[in-house]
C-alpha cells in the first residue's frame, strides 16, 4: 500500500494547481458576487481537455482515471466551488453515465463532444416534490410512434441553462404490486437544448456555488427520438442511481478542495495576525484547532482517493462514495466554519474569501444524496 | 521539418534557493521547474509544429531528476525527450555545457534549433549562441516572432527600443525570450501520454563528437568561487519631511554621518 501519488499523478496536479492559481483564482470573488457563470473559464478547461479527463481516448476523451479526475475537481475547488462543481457535474452526471449505459451510436453523437469539450452536460433527476424520495419524481415519458415525449419539470439543475446535453430522468411506466401499492418504473433519457418543448424556468439565487447555473427545467409536450432512451427501458432508477455513486466521488472531492483551500489561507493568515503582540498562530488554541483541521482534511482525502480507486477498480463503489461524500462534506463545512472563526471579523468579510467557502460548503452535504442519505447507504450496505 | 528545442530544468525560485556547505547550488535539494524561456521556445516550436507540422525533439542536460522537464515538455506535445546525463558531465559551465549539447545535436537530424534567452539560475545567456558556434551555424537571439517561410526562417529580433527582422536560411539557432508566446497548458491525457513514451537517455560514451577538454568541470574555463544567497537588507527609516528643502538637508546630512560625502 502506497499512500503517495505517483509522478504521473503528481504532475496532473501540478498542471491543475497551476490552472487553477492562474486561470480560476483571480475570478472567483466576482463568479460569487455576479453569479455568472465562468464561460470563459469552461471554455479553457474543455481546450485543455479537463472536460474529458476519464473518458476513454477513443470516445474523446484524455484517457486518464477516476483519480486524476478527482484531483482535478479537488484543485479547482481549493480556490473556486463553482468551477469545481461544473466539472464534476459534466463529468460524472453526463459523460459518465453516457459512457457506461450508452449505445455506441449514442457515445458517438454525444459523448465524444462532450469529452472533447465541444459540449457541457447536465443531469436532471431531482423534481419540486423529489429530492432524496426520488420514487415521488412525476415527470412523464410516453412512447408515440418513433417519438418519447416528455412532460414535467426538473428543478435544482447543475450547469442548467448553460448545458447542451443532458440526461433526464423520467417516469415510463407505472405497475401496481400485489398488495395493490403503485410502483413507478423510470427510464433515463438524452435530451439535446433546444428540442422544442424544453425550456428553462427560475434561475435559483443560491447561498454558495453561486457561478454555476442553477435552473429549473421545464417539458412540455418535448419530442426526442426514440433512440435517445440511455440504458434500457425501465432501468433509469438503477442507471440514476449508478451515476450518483460517481457523482459522490466528485463532489467529495470539490468538498475535499473547499476545506484545503480554507484551511491552506488560514495558515497564512494566523501567521500574520497579530493579536497581543503575536501572531495568533503563536497562541495554543489556533495551533489545536489548525492541527484537527489539517488531520480531519487528510483523513477525507485518502477516503476521496480510495473512492477514486474503488471506482476504477471495482464494479460496485457506492459504499466508498458514500463514505468519502459523508466525511468530506462534514469535514468542509466544519473546517470552514472554524477557518471563517480564526479569520475573526475579518472571516466575515467578503474579500477574505473564506466565509465564500464556508457558504459553498454547506451544499456539498445536501447535493447528489445529502449526509443523512450517505448514512443510509452506509448503513444499509454494513447491516445487509 | 525537425525541430530541436534545449531546455533546462532550473530551481524554482517560489520555493527557496539552497546551498551546499561549499558554496554551490543544491540542485537536489530544491523545487525544480522548466526554464522559462525555454518554456517559451519550446511553445514556439509547438506552434510551428501546428501550423507548418514538425518533430519537436527536447533536449536537456542535467542530473537524471531532470526526465520531468522531459515528461512536461511531451505532455504539452513535443515528440520526444532525450536526456544527456553523466557524473563526468556535473559542474559544467557554458562553454562545457554548450559543447555537450552541441556533441549531443551532432546525433540528431535538424533544420531548427530553439534556445531560451538565458536561464533564471545562471542567466549568462551564453550556451544557445555558443551551441550555434559549435555546430556553425546562424543564430538569432532574442526571438520575438517566428515564421517559416519554405527554407528559411523569419524572426523578429527585439531590442529594447526597436527591432530587426530577418530572414536565415536554416539550418539555424534561434533564441527565445519569456515575452514570446504564453506557452500553454498541458493535457491530463498528455501527461499519461508522456509517462507511456521512453525518453531517451545519453551518457558520456554516446557523444561522440565531444572532446574530454571540453567537459564536465575540468572543462570549465569558468569557476565559482563563491556562491551566496541575497543579504537581506535592514527595513530601512521611513521620513516624511515637510518640504524639498527639509528633505534635501536630511539627506545630505545622513551622507555626511556616512562618510560617503
């Protein structure tokens, strides 16, 4: 077992960190305040093939594995969670589950310019009355002639309006079981912007991952060919659920890099502080609270790592994820809530940046399965 | 078209510079980081090779640690890597340095060498011009634009206050400066890539044009006699005088107190 990276690896990260430092950091305070989506950043990214990172050479893609995508999402997010989140969501909530459930057809058309970067991508799962209750999700697929036909709404979408892909799910059947209960059977769909009868309804006003475009969807009578069913039909729970296990990872480690990037500016700045005549990180209690921290940050990363490998290694992951998604969640909302503490008053102010990441923090318990659904899955997979 | 670019990996000046007990650099000890300007030239001969098409060979000399500077520059997309390496090589100044890899391009096919200016450790700016004495050909320094046109090159040479343009016919050398290009980004994919190839690795015996005298330390006509980090200065008096006048008096008084004047 060896816990270091290897040199392979470690340039991936350097190349990140640097990308990060010169192309991300500088806009990030203005990402936050303006809420507008970092176009220009995303269309370096997709250039330098960040966008693609997982995916095989063949359909597009860098070639490279779960890892190095997890350092990358983790390097954006030290300095910016929104850019980390649009990564991940077009990575592992589009191309991923494209490549795993897809046709070869369908990789062609839409995996390939998406792993190129020529696309963005997106994930539509979750509905108004649907969130962890996934099952309570209404929107509608019918089958007319060589047609789906789409009708409802998705809400809380990642990379929404400014998506050109995406995968929604919807309900395609509905059995009654014998004990006369209704059992909705859901199916996993590719649906291209600009397909008439689909819209964008309200733009979300969030607390943090304020640049990365979150919209309501909206299907009204929308027509996508009958080839764009991804996976088979009636399978889209299980396919949904394939793809949240990945997700995790991702989002894991944007929690992972919002708690490094904290912790990392609040070492320099207890250097600095002075209060009664030395530097506050002179005195015991911030050296306590910044040991914890850096302990706890570590001990996320090597679960985000071993999920990465999970994935890369075995067919089922999603007790790793869950894990790593639990914990690294947890440890970026504590670590920056006792960063925006040892910042004082000025941790509350917007241009210390540390109380943004405090603020993006707090959705990395919530989204791709909140904290308390993590410890379901742990649970359920311990007690089986 | 063959293109050879020279790259040096060099310390990384953000993460300290540090000193053996003799005085030298250690090398080992220290972040590393491709040269700048070669950096630079090396992004010139990438874009050549994406307009015109061309193998872009990177060369290097230096400790084996330097294969990164190797692995970077292929996964930015140079063709291939070829690392000059060997303890009777170490402690080489320019004139033995630009032999070395002088005797090293010998072995190779060319039409274009790329240098950067200079190196941010050294900053002699000598080995690419003295490379294009040994191997006797044209060099054009200070490289501020690159075209190609059929056999020959069209460079713009910047000075401070103005510049030449010219047209060499190739083979020629041809050195960079930082404010050339912004040289890009790698791939993660390049990266893999590039760990995939094999560099190609020299010693001693595989330079066969390179004379024993023009080697290695004993090959040095240049010695360091003393190298030392900067002395750092004390923070200094901060005045504010109320006019010109205060502030010239003050001045001249503390000149005075000095002994300079």
């Amino acid at each position: 077992m060896d816990f270091q990276l290897d040199a392979k690896h470690q340039m991936a990260v350097d190349l990140f960190k640097d990308f990060a430092e010169k192309e991300v950091k500088p806009k990030a305070i203005e990402v936050d305040e303006t809420e507008v989506f970092p176009r220009d950043t995303v269309e370096k990214m997709q250039k330098y093939g960040f966008m693609g990172i997982a995916v095989p050479k063949e359909y597009g893609g860098q070639g490279c594995d779960p890892l190095t995508y997890v350092t990358c999402v983790e390097e954006l997010s030290k300095v910016c969670g929104t850019t980390g989140v649009i990564v991940s969501a077009h990575s592992s909530l589009c191309c991923d589950p494209i490549l795993q459930f897809g046709t070869e057809e369908q990789k062609q058309k839409y995996l390939v310019p998406l792993a190129k970067g020529e696309k963005l991508g997106a994930f539509a799962l979750t509905e108004p009355g649907a969130g962890t209750d996934a099952q309570g999700a209404q929107t509608k697929a019918v089958l007319d002639g060589d047609e789906w036909v789409l009708n409802g709404s998705k809400c809380f979408i990642t990379n929404g309006k400014e998506a050109d892909v995406y995968i929604v799910i919807a309900v395609t059947q509905v059995d009654i079981d014998p004990k006369g209960r209704k059992k909705k059977k859901f199916s996993a769909f590719i649906v291209e912007k600009d397909t008439p009868g689909f819209t964008f309804g309200t733009k979300e006003n969030k607390m943090g991952i304020r640049g990365s475009s979150t919209y309501e969807l909206i299907f009204q009578d929308c027509r996508i060919p009958k080839d764009n069913l991804l996976g088979a039909e009636g399978k889209g729970f299980p396919i949904a659920m394939h793809t949240l296990d990945g997700g995790r990872i991702g989002i894991a480690a944007q929690a992972l890099g919002i708690a490094e990037g904290a912790l990392e500016r609040t070492i320099e700045y207890t250097k600095e502080r002075k209060q009664f005549g030395r530097s506050i990180a002179q005195q015991q209690n911030t050296q306590f609270q910044l040991a914890n921290m850096a302990t706890q940050v570590e001990a996320a990363k090597l679960l985000v790592y071993k999920a990465a490998m999970a994935k890369a290694t075995q067919k089922d992951y999603g007790f790793e994820a869950a894990q790593a998604k639990l914990f690294a969640a947890e440890t970026a909302m504590e670590v920056t809530t006792k960063c925006v503490q040892l910042f004082g008053g000025y941790g509350y102010i917007r241009e210390y940046e540390v109380e943004r990441m405090m603020r993006d923090a707090k959705i990395t318990e919530i989204y791709e399965g909140t904290s308390e659904v993590q410890r379901m899955v742990i649970s359920g997979a311990l007690l089986r | 078209m063959k293109i050879v670019v020279c790259v040096k990996q060099v310390p990384d000046t953000k993460g300290g510079v540090k000193f053996k007990p003799d005085g030298t650099l250690d090398r080992a000890a220290m972040l590393t980081i491709m040269n700048p300007d070669d950096k630079s030239g090396l992004e010139a001969a990438l874009r050549l090779k994406d307009q015109y098409g061309a193998e872009v060979t990177v060369l290097t000399m230096g400790l084996p640690k330097a294969d990164a500077v190797l692995r970077e520059a292929m996964a930015m997309g140079a063709d291939r890597g070829i690392l000059v390496t060997d303890r009777v090589l170490g402690g080489a100044d320019t004139w033995a340095t630009s032999s070395t890899l002088a005797a090293a391009i010998k072995n190779l096919d060319y039409d274009l060498i790329i240098t950067g200016r200079q190196a941010i450790d050294g900053d002699t700016a000598q080995v690419g011009p003295q490379i294009s004495e040994h191997l006797d050909i044209p060099v054009i320094s200070y490289a501020a634009d690159i075209k190609i046109d059929g056999d020959y090159v069209i460079v713009r040479r910047q000075y401070d206050d103005r510049y030449h343009v010219l047209k060499v016919k190739m083979p020629c050398l041809i050195t960079a400066l930082q404010e050339l290009n912004e040289p890009r980004y790698m791939t993660p994919g390049g990266i893999f890539d590039a760990f995939d190839k094999e560099t190609t690795v020299w010693g001693r015996a595989d330079l066969k044009e390179l004379a024993d005298e023009n080697m290695g330390l004993a090959g040095s006509p240049t010695q360091i006699a003393k190298a030392s980090d900067k002395v750092r200065k004390g923070a200094g008096e901060k005045v504010t005088p109320d006019s010109p006048q205060e502030g010239v008096e003050y001045i001249i008084n503390k000149l005075s107190e000095k002994h300079v004047i």
